[in-house]
C-alpha cells in the first residue's frame, strides 16, 4: 500500500482479510476496509487498488456460487432397501448396473466417465432394491458422503491389491460391505480357485463375478440373492379375505407387529381392524387368529378383517 492506515478498525480489518482464506468473508473484511480508508487525495491510490480488489474478488464469488447450483449433488430418495455401488474406474461399475437394474448408464472405455451418481431398480422376488452408482473413488467426483450412509455398499474390484485401498478410502460406512470381484472370464480355474481360497482366508463377504451377460456361472444371480440378504428385513405379504395374497411382499424391519404391518398400509388402518389371520413361519396353524401385537416373522402372510 502507498500509505500507511492509522485507523484502527481499517488495521483490523485489513489483518482479518489476510487472515482468513475463505472468499466471502474476505469480501467482507475488504468492504469493511474501503469504508474506513481515508478520504484524502493522498489516498487516493489507495482506495482504487481497493475497489479494484473488490470487483475482482465478487466476481470470483458470484462465479463460484454459480457452479456450485449448477452442479449441485444429484437427489437421491432413499429406498427401503439401498446398495451402493463404488470402485476405481473402469472395474465395470455401469456395466454390473445395466446388468442388475432398468438403468441405462453411459459405458465408455475412458476413465471417470461417470461424472454423478445413477440409479437403478433391481427386481428381486418381486422386490425392488435401489442401486446407486456413484462416480469412480480415484476420481475428483467421488462422494463418500453417499457410501457412508448406505445399508450395503458394494465394493467393486478386479485386482486383490485393490481391497485395502478402497478399504481405506471408505472410513465410515456403517452398512454391510460385499466385495464383488469382476472380469472371473479372464480367469482359469487355478487361478479362480486361488482367488476364492485368498478372500475366504480374509474373511471377506465376497462373490466372483463376471459382467458378460452368457458366461457360464456369471455369479450374478448369486450376488442378486447375496445383495439382498445383506438387509435387516422381513418380507410380509397381505390379502383380503377370499382372495389370493398379493405377490409383491411389504418390507418391513423384524419385531414389526400387526399393528405397524397395518399401519403401513394406511395411516389408521389398525383402528378399523376386526380381525386378523396370518399364515407362515409366525402362526401356530394356518389361518391363526392373532392380535394386534402378535410379532411377525419373514414370509408371513396377514389377512384384515376391517369395519
């Protein structure tokens, strides 16, 4: 600066501004600085250097403010049952989703193609499992965030080296880990036997796969069952009386009763009950007659009787 500032808030200020890294509150400190610079002709200088700091230092945050709506995180609903999909890039992340689920992401040899997560629908028993993909986690679009709050995360590989490295990368995830190990038609059978012998020795919850839609003993169907037996559910299927139960089942969290199974189905439905019948695992008999507490198990089928 050309001249020296006694004012003391003007020194504050000015020390705040060099303190601090984070633009918007540097415009802050420097509004407050060209408000107590002198007014002087001798500061003169002074006080364009100032003003041309500011305009150069708003439009870097009105730029920065612009790309962060422009590419703001993809919203993402979570499911009653959820698996997350992450891996290095090119491992065959979209491929395994395009295979799974009606999701049609873009599959390309280059890397990172992937710049947000995408969604899928994966069918199961005439259950839908919701599977995310998200961008490559050697990538600048990784978000962990998502993985973190994940019932299953899906951890995708086709080198054993690999495992630690995403191991590492994925801190925080509270939910079941399934490494799927890609490209097996690449192997022969001592090297896939070796392999299955080296993650068991880990004790791994693994399966083999391969994303080539025709090969023989794919691994896919295996992963589709080993996915959804990672979820903490129960599957519970209504009818009405004098018909047959419904195909698609409710899911449902275990200890839930006759009373939240209703509850489930409309908001208020347990007040209007009459009578309740259950077959399957929890019933003493088929057709059993049971209250609104009774404890349901995985397969039972629940009959309303309402007024």
């Amino acid at each position: 600066m050309p001249i020296n500032v006694n004012d003391p808030e003007y020194v504050k200020a000015e020390k705040a501004f060099y303190e601090t890294a984070n633009a918007e509150e540097q415009l802050m400190y420097l509004n407050k600085m060209i408000s107590h610079a002198p007014g002087h002709k001798g500061a003169e200088n002074l006080r364009q250097q100032l003003t041309t700091r500011r305009k150069k230092l708003e439009a870097f945050v009105e730029k920065k403010k612009k790309k962060a709506g422009s590419s703001g995180k993809v919203g993402i609903k979570k499911w009653e049952m959820q698996a997350i999909l992450v891996g290095k890039a090119n491992v065959g992340k979209s491929t395994l989703l395009k295979l799974l689920t009606n999701a049609e992401p873009k599959i390309t040899q280059s890397k990172h193609s992937t710049k947000e997560p995408i969604i899928g629908m994966m069918n199961y028993l005439n259950m839908q499992i919701q599977l995310v993909e998200i961008p490559a986690i050697d990538g600048e679009n990784f978000d962990k965030s998502i993985a973190h709050t994940a019932d299953t995360v899906l951890v995708m590989v086709d080198k054993f080296k690999d495992i630690d490295e995403l191991i590492v990368n994925l801190p925080m995830v509270t939910g079941k880990m399934i490494f799927v190990f890609n490209k097996s038609d690449k192997l022969d059978k001592d090297e896939l036997r070796k392999l299955r012998a080296r993650m068991q020795s880990k004790k791994y919850n693994f399966e083999i796969i391969s994303c080539i839609p025709h090969w023989p003993d794919n691994g896919i169907e295996d992963l589709k069952k080993k996915i959804f037996s990672s979820f903490d559910v129960i599957r519970i299927h209504t009818k009405e009386p004098g018909k047959e139960r419904m195909k698609k089942p409710m899911i449902m969290k275990p200890g839930a009763t006759v009373k939240d199974a209703a509850e489930k189905i409309l908001k208020g439905l347990s007040k209007r009950i009459q009578k309740t019948k259950i077959w399957g695992p929890s019933s003493k008999f088929s057709g059993q007659i049971v209250g609104k507490n009774h404890k349901l198990k995985d397969m039972d089928t629940v009959e309303f009787t309402t007024n």
